[in-house]
C-alpha cells in the first residue's frame, strides 16, 4: 500500500474535526470502499471493525467511536477531504 498524501484541505478538515491522522491511516489501510466518479470513498461499519479487531485491540477500544463515524475522499494516494458520516447517507 503506498503512502497517504495529504491535501491542504484534508489537514484542516482533519483537525477542525479534531480525528487524530492515525484513525485516517487505519481507515485508509482497513477500510471498506467504494467508487464515487473519478474518487474513493472509505470507511468502516460495525461488522467490518469486529472483523479487524484483533489488529490493535487498544486503538479499536480507544477510537472506536471516530473510525464508525469518519469518511474518507480520496483520489489515487491523496486524501482529499474527511467528513462524518451522516445517518441519511448509504455507505453500506
């Protein structure tokens, strides 16, 4: 997997967000994700976590909440921007 490259507009979504960048890294390398038009979208539900919970109990434990509900946009290795995921949307 090549490495994350984070746009200018990533980092400030990040951080008003306040989502630590090793919950985007973790997203990122684990996380379920489909094609939208010319970008990826990646995240995580429940059964896709439990799957993974044996890679870090600890950082599961601790982040839980913020990797179910964080979004990642990304195109090629460039994260373009991090939301919350809404209710309203289908991400399954």
């Amino acid at each position: 997997m090549s490495k994350l490259n984070y746009t200018y507009h990533a980092k400030n979504r990040a951080l008003e967000r306040s989502i630590p960048f090793s919950v985007i890294e973790f997203i990122y390398l684990y996380g379920k994700s489909f094609q939208t038009h010319e970008h990826k979208k990646y995240f995580f539900n429940r059964s896709l976590l439990r799957k993974y919970f044996f890679i870090d109990r600890s950082f599961i434990k601790k982040y839980e909440k913020q990797i179910l509900n964080t979004a990642l946009v990304c195109n090629g290795n460039f994260l373009i921007t991090v939301m919350k995921k809404s209710r309203f949307k289908r991400w399954n």
